[in-house]
C-alpha cells in the first residue's frame, strides 16, 4: 500500500476528491489536507484520512511529515500564492518527493524534475488521480465510454509477470495490445508478459476492475492468473481407499488455505456409495466445495475437457497413482495450467517449499508463483543454488542474476528466501525432504519414458519421478 499527500482547496479539488473515491482500490492510504469543510461528505472508505488546516504553514506541514510518509503529493489548490507557497513548505522539508500539482497559471517549475502540472479543471481530475499508484487508467471517451478500455501496467512482483498470455484465462476480457520498451508488440498467445509491461485490455468495466485487482497485487492470487477455482480428480476403480481419502483430506486443507474461489472433487469410475458419502461427509465442513460423481463413464480426457472452462480451474491435483498413466496425464500437460502432484507424505505438514534451481529461463517464469503460494501456505522458502550442467562463466552470471531476482521478489513479497549453495547430488537432497513443496516447472520431458531419464542432466526431469515429497508443477514456454 502506497501513502499519498493530498492538498486540496477550491471546486476542482472538490471534483478530483469525488473521482479518488470513485476510483478507489483500497491500494493506496490518502492523507488529505484541507481547510473548506465543503469540500466533504459524511462518509469516505477506511483509507482516507483527514487533516484540517493551511498548508501554507511550515510548522503545521513538517509536523504532519514527521508522521507520515508519503511516496507523493498532490496539490489542488485554488489560490496561485498558497500552491507557490506549499510548494517552497514541502521542498523545504523533503527536495525530492514527488508533486503532482494543478496549475491554471503557468507557474515555473523547469528546475525542479520531480514535478508534474496540469492545468485543465476536467481532465486534470482525470489525469492527476490516474498519475497515482494503483490506480487503473481506462479510456474516457472511446467505445461505449463505460471504462470498458483499460491500461494496466505489470508490476514486478505480480503473478502476472513471467506468465505467457496463452495461459492465462480470459473470460470476459481479452488482452488486444502490450508496449515495452516505449515500442508496440504484437499479441501471441505464446508472448510472455514481463515487469513494466504496459497491456491495453478491453471487456466488461466491473471484470476489468476485478483484472486489475488481480495484475497489481503481488501476493495472494494463486491459482489466479491459470484460474480460480482447484480442482481434485479421483478415479475409484485404480486407487486405493486411503490413498483417495488422504488426497481429499490434503486437498481440503489446501482449499482452506488458498485463495482460490471454489473446490471441486470429481470422482470418476465410482464403485462404492460408502466411499463416495465418505467423501461427501469430509467436505460438509468446508465452504464453496462441489462433489461431483461420474456416472456415465465418459472418460479421463471428456471428463477433464468438460470441466476446465465450466469450472475456470487454475490447478489440477492428482496423486502419484494417477500421473503414472502417462497417456491420460498427457491431456493434463497440454492444459497448460499447474499441477500439484500429491505424495506419500502429508502436504499439510509441510514448512518449507524446496526450489532447486536448473535453467534460469524456467525458473525466472516460475518465481512469483513460487512467491506467492509459499506466502499463501506460510512456507519457508530454500533455493538451492548449484550447476548440473557445468556451463562455465557464462552459466554462473546467468544464475547470478537469477539468485539477484529471487532477492529482489523476497523484498517486494516480504518473504525470507534462503539460498544455499553446495556441490551435493539434488536428487538425494530431495529424496530426504518430506516436509516440504517442491515447486518446478512443468516440462513436456518429464513424460518421457523412465528409462530414457536415466541419460538426462536435466534434475527437474528426474525429480519427477520422485514419489516422497509433493510437488507443483508449474507450465512454462519452452525455447
């Protein structure tokens, strides 16, 4: 959450404050300054605060940003000498902050860079209160002028980053535009959206809100942006009754954990109504949680091509048994949407999630994902650092940097990552960590024949077929 310093007077003021609520996410915190009592109503959202006096007053304003902190200010003032004034106030106190002011007069600010004027009544309260943080651009005048064109920029940090488009679901909107580098790209499902990236996006005004919400958070919107919902499958005629009620029993405590919408269980090929009132029984206590049976055998692949869009599913969770059938599992792979391959041992006791890192490019798309679901289930996050490849200098910067990018994410995330470098086998590594998540990118490799793995150096595609420590697969575009 941003602080924002807001100085208001005069009826644009009283515009522009009107728009801010409009135009509130709950993403930022206003502190706002004013001295006309009629600028306000009776009522403002929890993160407007409100300090009533004149700002051209030194001792007043250094007082109030001995309190707060600010990361801008905004001045709409409607009195020429009281906006030089507080100007010369807040330089006076901090010479860089940033200052968005409202300026009908031309004022001459060319040596201070960290200024910005506008000075037209209407399209200044458009324009200054969209120059803030977190808060969403749309266009005012195009199509039904409903706000049903948006700009939104990818910040670093969001799970959106380092996700290619053609994985991401787009019910009701559709990204149609992406400027990088100040340069227009062309859209292909395969094009993969990196951090200050800017997406112009069209669809319904209160689904934008909602995508917008969704980009520019950093934290807790897994399985967003693959989908909303988890989805577990359970088929009775291969698998045993413990492991079945193991697997629903983990992936309940999941749901709870997670921010996902809803739960699905589908049952396939049932053989007892015991088992499958059993199952029923275990969910009553959990909210948002669809039980399904099969009872037309329509088949993994029918069942799974039915059930992906009806229920906008974000994650697959199957156990060992299941993703054995490599044939079936192959129509999962191709959804391209993650996939939490269940163990032998118990998810919900795991405290830490285990990355071993292997090809940069992988795991750079992986990382916010990582992030975010270790803060989601309270993991503490261990990066193993080593080089199965022996790629030389060049293979040490690149990893370097990539070590640089997870310090940086555990900034923004505010999630200790600790990063440890040794010479050790990582498979035996992992075989020794039943309390933890792996997380891995999915790759179309890991379906190879097992034996055909014994020849690979590649440790994610051997780790695969590990059966002790529960992993989540995450897709990625392979080059």
């Amino acid at each position: 959450m941003k602080q924002i310093l807001v100085i208001l007077d005069g009826i644009v003021a009283k515009k522009l404050l009107e728009r801010m609520v409009q135009a509130n996410t709950l993403d930022n915190l206003y502190d706002i300054v004013y001295t006309d009592k009629s600028l306000l109503d009776d009522d403002y959202p929890v993160n407007f605060r409100f300090y009533e006096f004149d700002s051209t007053s030194l001792f007043k304003l250094e007082t109030l940003l001995q309190k707060i902190f600010p990361s801008e200010v905004l001045i709409v003032l409607d009195s020429k000498d009281d906006t030089i004034y507080t100007i010369k106030n807040i330089r006076h106190i901090k010479y860089n902050l940033e200052i968005i002011v409202y300026d009908p007069w031309g004022l001459d600010c060319q040596d201070d860079g960290h200024i910005y004027k506008y000075d037209s009544t209407q399209i200044s309260a458009n324009g200054l209160v969209e120059r803030l943080p977190n808060i969403p651009i749309v266009a005012q005048n195009i199509g039904l002028r409903a706000g049903e064109i948006m700009e939104i920029k990818i910040p670093f940090g969001s799970s959106f980053a380092y996700r290619y488009i053609g994985s991401i679901e787009q019910i009701e909107w559709k990204i149609f535009g992406l400027y990088r580098n100040q340069k227009m790209i062309p859209i292909r499902p395969s094009l993969i959206l990196k951090p200050e990236d800017i997406i112009l996006v069209i669809g319904k005004p209160q689904v934008l809100m909602q995508v917008y919400s969704a980009i520019s958070k950093n934290d807790g919107m897994f399985p967003m942006p693959f989908g909303q919902n988890i989805f577990l499958f359970i088929d009775m005629y291969i698998q045993e009754e413990d492991e079945i009620k193991d697997a629903v029993n983990e992936s309940l405590i999941l749901h709870k954990r997670l921010n996902n919408k809803k739960f699905i269980i589908k049952i396939a090929r049932p053989t007892t109504l015991e088992l499958i009132n059993k199952i029923k029984n275990m969910a009553l206590e959990f909210d948002n949680v669809i039980v399904e049976v099969d009872y037309y055998n329509l088949g993994f692949k029918n069942i799974i091509k039915n059930d992906i869009k009806k229920y906008n599913i974000g994650m697959m969770i199957l156990t060992s048994t299941l993703m054995k059938f490599k044939e079936a599992i192959v129509d999962i792979f191709a959804l391209r949407i993650p996939i939490l391959k269940l163990a032998t041992s118990n998810l919900s006791l795991a405290k830490k999630s285990v990355i071993f890192l292997n090809d940069v490019k992988s795991y750079e798309q992986i990382s916010p994902v990582i992030m975010d679901i270790s803060n989601q289930l309270k993991l503490d996050i261990n990066v193993f650092d080593y080089d199965p490849m022996g790629g030389g200098h060049s293979s040490v910067s690149n990893r370097s940097e990539l070590l640089k990018h997870f310090e940086n994410l555990s900034k923004i995330f505010s999630k200790e990552v600790k990063i440890v470098s040794n010479g050790k086998n990582p498979i035996r590594e992992l075989k020794s960590y039943n309390d933890a998540l792996q997380i891995l990118p999915l790759k179309k490799n890991m379906l190879k024949n097992r034996w055909l793995k014994i020849f690979s150096t590649d440790s994610d595609i051997i780790a695969y077929e590990l059966t002790n420590i529960n992993q989540l697969l995450i897709p990625i575009i392979e080059e």
